[in-house]
C-alpha cells in the first residue's frame, strides 16, 4: 500500500494522540513521559520542532522530536524520540515525520543534529557516524548507534561531549 503522508508541526491538542503514539510504539511509558517532559521544559523545547505524520483519513500516526542539546557549550538538536503508531510502522510514517522535522531546523537556522539510534535506519536521512566529528554521547554507547548530520555546512561543527536537556536523566 502506497500511502501519502501529510505533515505538519505539533499543535496544544495534539498532546494526547502523541502520547498514545509513542505509547504504543515502546514497550514502556519512558519516551511519552520524556516527550511530556520537554515539552515542559523552556530550554530544552523549541515551538515548530515537533513534527506529525498525519494519515490521509487525518489521523496522526507518526512523531519526530528535536529539543535543544548542546555540545562543548554550543547549540545543536537531539532527534529524540521518534515514534509510528504499529499499524502504520515501516509504511513512510516515521521518515515523513523526520524528513519534516529536519527540514523545520534547517528553516529555523539550526545547524546540527545529534541521535542515538539504529544505524541501519538513520543514515539514509544523511546522519554519520558522531565520531567522525569529534561528538560523544556522557554514557557508554556503541560508536555506530550515536550519529550526527550537519544541516549548515557553513557552520563548523562543535566536537565534544553532548549536553542533553535535563529531561533525559543524564
């Protein structure tokens, strides 16, 4: 089934169907209390950066997250989490939302994307390697589970240790 999906940036009565989405797409309730968390957070949410993938009946089904991180004490996203409701899970959903939501950074000047997730998946959004920048995760990670992609080429990439939002626990 070839679907089309629309996207666009999360709105105050999306909170709900967000939350049920990351709900039912993680084993546990941790990614839709960290959503609730940034989205509570000052520093760490920026308005625009939370994108949905909507179906064509109109129902969200996906969610792309980027908030405010830092490395070596300069500005950078961290793209976390990203979320697809089962039923619609590896149909275009989750890289609708991504694609929309790297695109919203790009628009909003941002330069740097930072996440931590499966390396067969990420890169074809253009993400590397971190390493291959100089950026750490403050935990023990595999090297190729934490990646990187500069949105500004003109803009110098920061390399150092990534300062998440307090919402992450780190």
């Amino acid at each position: 089934m070839n679907t089309t999906w629309t996207t666009r940036p999360e709105t105050a009565e999306d909170a709900a169907a967000i939350r049920a989405i990351n709900l039912a797409a993680f084993p546990t309730a941790d990614e839709a209390d960290l959503v609730d968390a940034l989205r509570a957070d000052a520093d760490a949410w920026i308005d625009g950066l939370s994108l949905v993938s909507r179906a064509p009946d109109g129902t969200l089904a996906g969610h792309a997250l980027l908030t405010r991180c830092h490395i070596d004490g300069r500005p950078a996203l961290a793209l976390a989490p990203c979320a697809v409701l089962p039923a619609h899970q590896r149909r275009g959903a989750g890289t609708a939302a991504i694609r929309a939501a790297l695109a919203a950074a790009r628009a909003h000047g941002e330069s740097l994307v930072v996440v931590l997730g499966h390396p067969e998946y990420y890169p074809r959004f253009g993400f590397v390697p971190a390493s291959r920048f100089g950026i750490r995760a403050p935990f023990e990670v595999p090297d190729e589970a934490l990646m990187a992609l500069a949105l500004d080429a003109s803009v110098p990439v920061p390399s150092g240790v990534i300062r998440y939002a307090g919402a992450f626990g780190l």
